[in-house]
C-alpha cells in the first residue's frame, strides 16, 4: 500500500470515528480476538538499563538515543544501579501499516486503537512530510518499555512507528504515538511480577478489607511520620494517650459474643483497652437530621446496647469496618455528643479535632451524600479512557506467564465528579486532623496517610509517596481529603489554602462557620512563633503587614450572601457565605516585607462565644484601622482615566480599577458612589501597592490593593466593609508606573476608622 493511499484511509478513519459505537470494555469484557491471541507481550531481563525519562523508553547500550525516540529531544535519563535487573519489555507484532489497516477493518479494536493513534501523528503539522512519506510507506509498528520498580510494578509503554532497527527489542528511529500501561489480574502468573490490578468495584469483599488490614498494619509497623506525637520511633508499640481518649465511644462487639453495639464512657472500664488498641473514628455526612441521635431519652439504652440494624446505614457500615479491623472502638459524632446540650455539644466539637488526630484510624465515608446512603454497595464498573486489551505474556525464553492487560485509565483531571464529602465543610477538617485515612469512594477503597497513598486497584495498590510531598490540597488520587501532614506549605500559604477550599463548602448551620474550621486555624497558628487570631484572620505578629494581608480577601462568585445571623465582623471571609480567594491576585513581590503600605490596623477585638474555644465562634468584632481613603470618585480622578471591571470580567486597558463587591446589594451600593459623587459615604482604603518586572523586555507593573467600606446602618461613625478593589498599571518604565500611585496618594491625609 502506497503512502498516499495509506494517507487518503487515514483520512476516512478520522471522519468515521464519530460514528463509531463505544467499546464499553472492562477487566470482565477485555478485548480479546484471534489476531490479539497471536500477539506476544515479551519479557527481557537487562542490567543498568538507562530510561529516558520523558517518553520512558530504554535506550540502547552505545546509543545516545531512545529505543523510540518517543521525546524528540535530549532529554535528561535515569540510570539504574548496574547491580539491579530491570525489566524491558516489547510487543511482538512487526506489523506494517498496511497490516494494521486490514486488523482494524476484520474488527480488532486493540488494532483500531493503534490506527486511531497512528492518525493523530499523522495530523501534526510539526512533522516533515518527508518522514511521514517514509515511515507510513515502509515502517512498522512497535511497543517498547519497562516494568516500573517496586513498590509498585506495572509496565509503562511507549507507542512507536520504526523506520530502522537493530534487533525487535531496538528500534533506531522511531516516531513515538502515545503510551498505555500493562496491568494484571490477581490469577495470572504475572501478578507475583506486576502489582497493578483492576478497580476493585466490591468495596466490601474480602480482597478489599485484606488491603484495608494490610495498610494500617505497614503503617503503624513503619511509618514514623504517621504516629502521634511523641511517638515518631518506631521502638515501642503505637498505643492511644489516656488524655487523648474521648469522652464516649460505641464498643463495636469485636471481642464480644453478641451483636449488640454499646456507648462506653472513654475514662470507665474500657480506658485500659482502649489505650492499648486504640479507636477508629468516622467521617461522613449527616445530609439532614439523624434518624438515631444520642440524646438524654436514648444515653441508657444505648449505654445497654442495641443492634447495630437500628443505626442509619453509614453508621451500620462503619461498625462492619471496625469488626473486619479488628479494632473494638468508635468514635461517631452522633452517638457520642449529646445532640440535645448545648453545652455538651460545644465542649466535645472544641475537642473533635484532636480525636480524630489521636484516632489510629479514620474512616472516610467519602461517597454518601447522607447518613442513609451507606457507603459499601458494590461501585459501577470503572470505564477506562483505553482498553483494556488482553494479549498474552511470555518471557524472552519463551516461558508462557498468562496474559497482560493494556490499559490507560481515565486522568483524574477528566473524573471530575466530586466526592460528596468533599462538599461539605466539617468534613474539611476532619480528613486533614487524621493521621490515616480510608477512603471509601465513588471508584474504589483508597488509603491515605502522612506517608504515602494507595488503591484497593489500579496503578498503585502499595502504599508509595511517589508525588505526594505537595503545598497543594490537590493531591491524587483523592483531591481535598488528605492528611495536613502531608502539605509543606508554611504560613500563610497553607492558611490560604485551607481558607480557598473550606469556603467553597456548604454547612448545614450557617453558625458553625467558624467553629467548622478551628482545628486547622489552631494547627496553622501553632506553626507560627507569634500569632494571633481574629474570627478567621491569621495575623503574624512578627510581620505587621501580615493583618493588611489577611484582610485583602475578595468573592469568587457573584451570588455571595451576607447571612441575617450574626457570625463574624464584616472585614472576616467568614461573613458571608460562598467561595472566596485569600489573597489578592497580583500581590507582588511576595515577600511582605517589600511592599509599600499605606495602612496600619491598630487595634481589633473580638467577644469569643465561649472562652475556652479562641478559634471558634465570635459574637461580635471591630477592628480600628489608620489608612489614606478616598470616595470612589475621587479615585478615579486622581487616576485620570481609567475602565473600570467587576468581579470576573477581564480588560486589557493601560489602567483598570478591579472592583469585587461582597454581595449583590453591595455592588448596587458601589454603582450609586460612581454615579453621585459624594452623597454616599462609601470609601476606597488604600492598603498598599507592590510592583514587579512583568518580562524580560524591563516593562512592569504596579498594582494597588485596598478595600472598599460604607457607613454602617446602626452607628454613623461606624464603617462596615462593602468589597475589595484593585488599581491595575501597565507602564514601560517602573518610576513612571510608581510615580502614578505616589502623585494620587500624596495629597490624601491618613485617617482613622471604626470597622465592625
């Protein structure tokens, strides 16, 4: 077959793909045709292989380049110790294209997948017609890789057209197409050789409560980072601290002969065990009111024992968990907190965070939406972005080692439902005050710990921390439910984060806004040598600057509401409700100490709810705060001539004013000070300015931050605040940029105000 015809059906390919029906295929329906049973995954044993760490390709000893060339480059490689075997591995087909073509067409999808990428290489414009020309008129297909090293093993593969090769193992150029990775099933005899395995849909089986046990076991054996404080050796048995046992908890008739479950004081008869084996606690969510509370009418009969078929479904599952675990001890929110005392209620939530720290293990009910869901009906079978196709495995010798699946998940990125519990906001800071979590989700069983992280299923099925030290609380495979420990973002970068995400969650009590959070406020603020805390706000007493920062907040959304109900001051994120981003946009440098401040905030207080609980809910607050202000008007003036944007809205003007009103009726506010000059009271607090070198051509640009306040309704020499703004310059020359600001700000005299 000619290259142009080759060409003129890879055209006819592309244009029918969007009539193609899907192949809907899994581990219980791989591909499997009579053409793929004659296709060979071969095995080759080899000592200090060098990998290119781009297309993951070995190369060949006396080549400087890639078995596939998959990179295109000279990119940087991985050489193995001499004294390791690596394994590489290459697909047996020595197919030409034409042969690719006629598989396809006699119904081969693992054929048609190749075509399918062999299509997309040939649409890139960066490729010399002349390559394509010689390599769709007489090159031939191969697949190329290695075993991955423990402690998780699956082949990673590379995709490649040949135009020349030295043996099949060593291609000398190759075009690389796309990558696909090699799993196993449990009964193959390649499982004892690759760990990765199918999602295991059945959540509750015995595959996934082994891996459960097989986890918590590694961990508390060898993880020094995932023990409690003050016990980071590994010299004595991780035991519970009879000060970090809570109040109650449910005995989960693991040692007992009947089924019954029973609250238990934690300072009672238990202690002594439960010091010595320690307690799992649960996360979940309510998703309304409990159909079975602990309350004053139900304390005795729980304290008798009833039958774990009374509970709601989640609560029920937890119980199985613990029994499969083998750990005598629950601690649920709903059965050990009085629901019907106040003063009970507030007592164990300020203690909630250090129970699930001191918890040897937490359960994370991630894929109930409520407390009747439960979380371990069988999961929807897993669709794979590719495959899987099943061809056979033998070794180089010619040893037969069952079969090998060719697979390539679907990117997390794309799997973009979230998790139910990530949803809402005490779950936040349950998962991040664990030490160890089972997570329980839509796909699978999952583990996270300060350690590392693993699948009941898929590419790592043993704990590895490949990825996982990370400043970000997107951290696969469960984004937003991990561990803090693992996050080595300092202040105030984590605070920042943690605020970004917690805001973007729902609470079922709109007053729990603060209280749903004090944990982490209280752990961050422990990480920093002078700290103070004001209803939300993080201040760093060593950087002054710190508090003009934490007030520089702004909305995400347009539709943020500013509740009836008291619960913070009005210059708190915790005000409103809705998603809010921490800290200003372009607040450059990042370093505090070099930015220009205009304002001080001398002095600010809060009335704490209770006492004893500095980083819980707040009943009233102000803060007096020394600043050069203007109306709005007044700004744009000094501006000269400036567009002006809201929220969301982009602009590519010299000058912008960037306006984020907190609520809706506050934008209304802001729109009526543009338009009346100075009838309205609103005024604009400049807060600093930073500046920075945008490229390399020396252009640069300064931006002013401030926020935005109204007169209050109840005390007119009271101010609360309305939004945030930013001045946005672009200039060619720094001193002309800086000077802009420093010419308008000049002539305003600083002045003092009350904000609540």
């Amino acid at each position: 077959m000619e290259s142009e015809t080759i060409q003129s059906y890879l055209q006819r390919h592309m244009e029918s793909k969007s009539r193609r029906a899907p192949d809907n295929l899994s581990f219980e329906n791989p591909h499997s045709c009579d053409l793929c049973e004659n296709i060979y995954v071969e095995l080759s044993d080899e000592k200090g292989v060098i990998c290119c760490n781009e297309c993951r390709q070995p190369f060949h000893r006396g080549l400087l380049v890639p078995y596939g060339k998959g990179c295109h480059g000279d990119d940087p490689v991985a050489i193995t110790d001499e004294s390791q075997n690596w394994t590489s591995l290459a697909v047996k087909m020595n197919y030409h294209i034409p042969s690719i073509i006629e598989a396809s067409e006699n119904g081969c999808k693992f054929q048609t997948w190749i075509l399918d990428a062999i299509e997309r290489w040939n649409a890139w414009t960066w490729i010399k017609t002349d390559i394509k020309t010689t390599i769709l008129g007489g090159g031939t297909f191969g697949i190329y890789g290695t075993l991955r090293q423990p402690p998780n093993v699956f082949a990673q593969l590379s995709v490649a057209l040949d135009t020349d090769t030295v043996s099949s193992y060593m291609p000398i150029r190759s075009e690389h197409l796309t990558t696909i990775d090699g799993w196993t099933t449990s009964t193959d005899v390649a499982s004892s050789l690759i760990t990765a395995r199918p999602y295991e849909h059945d959540v509750k089986s015995a595959m996934s409560m082994e891996f459960a046990r097989s986890c918590l076991e590694e961990c508390v054996s060898t993880h020094r980072d995932c023990r409690r404080a003050g016990l980071e050796t590994d010299l004595f048995p991780e035991t519970t601290n009879v000060a970090e046992i809570p109040t109650r908890l449910i005995r989960t008739g693991v040692t007992s002969s009947s089924d019954d479950i029973a609250l238990v004081d934690g300072a009672g008869a238990d202690m002594r065990d439960i010091c010595a084996v320690g307690f799992v606690a649960l996360s979940y969510c309510w998703g309304g009111e409990q159909p079975f509370r602990l309350t004053a009418e139900t304390s005795q009969e729980l304290k008798t024992g009833i039958q774990p078929s009374r509970l709601p479904q989640t609560l029920q599952d937890a119980i199985f968990v613990c029994r499969a675990l083998n750990i005598g001890y629950l601690w649920v929110d709903s059965l050990c907190i009085f629901q019907d005392d106040q003063i009970d209620k507030e007592k164990e939530v300020s203690r909630m965070a250090s129970y699930y720290t001191a918890a040897r293990l937490t359960i994370c009910a991630a894929s109930a939406s409520n407390c009747t869901d439960g979380f371990l009906s069988r999961r929807k079978t897993v669709a794979y972005d590719t495959g899987p196709f099943r061809l056979k495995l033998r070794t180089r010798a010619g040893q037969a080692m069952d079969h090998i699946y060719l697979v390539k998940p679907v990117p997390e990125y794309r799997d973009s439902e979230a998790e139910p519990i990530t949803k809402r906001g005490w779950t936040l800071q349950e998962s991040m005050m664990s030490r160890r979590l089972l997570i329980f989700a839509r796909k699978q069983l999952y583990w996270k710990c300060a350690a590392g992280y693993a699948g009941c299923g898929g590419g790592e099925t043993r704990i590895t921390n490949s990825g996982h030290d990370t400043s970000d609380l997107f951290v696969y495979p469960m984004p937003n439910i991990l561990p803090i420990r693992v996050l080595k973002s300092g202040y105030p970068d984590l605070w920042h984060k943690i605020v970004d995400e917690y805001t973007t969650r729902e609470l079922s009590k709109g007053r729990d806004k603060l209280l749903a959070v004090s944990a982490l406020a209280q752990y961050v603020a422990s990480r920093v040598r002078r700290s103070v805390y004001f209803a939300g706000l993080l201040i760093d007493e060593d950087e002054p600057r710190s508090w003009i920062h934490q007030l520089l907040w702004h909305v995400r959304t347009r539709d943020c509401v500013r509740p009836k109900l008291y619960r913070a001051p009005s210059w708190s994120w915790a005000s409103l409700d809705g998603p809010v981003q921490s800290t200003p946009d372009l607040c450059y440098p990042l370093d505090l100490s070099k930015r220009v401040a205009f304002a001080t905030v001398d002095d600010a207080q809060v009335t704490l709810s209770l006492y004893s609980a500095p980083y819980g809910a707040v009943t009233a607050g102000h803060m007096v705060m020394t600043a050069k202000m203007c109306t709005p008007r007044d700004l744009i003036a000094g501006l000269n001539s400036c567009a002006i944007v809201w929220n969301d809205e982009y602009n590519f003007s010299r000058i912008i004013l960037h306006l984020w009103p907190d609520t809706t009726g506050d934008r209304k506010t802001i729109e009526a000070a543009l338009e009346d000059g100075g009838k309205h009271k609103v005024l604009m607090i400049a807060c600093f300015y930073a500046f920075r070198n945008r490229d390399a051509l020396a252009r640069f640009e300064t931006t002013l931050h401030g926020i935005v306040v109204d007169v209050s309704n109840t005390r007119p020499d009271e101010y609360v605040r309305v939004g945030c703004f930013e001045v946005y310059i672009r200039e060619e020359k720094t001193l002309k940029s800086l000077n802009h600001v420093v010419r308008m700000l000049d002539h305003i005299k600083p002045r003092t105000i009350r904000i609540v």
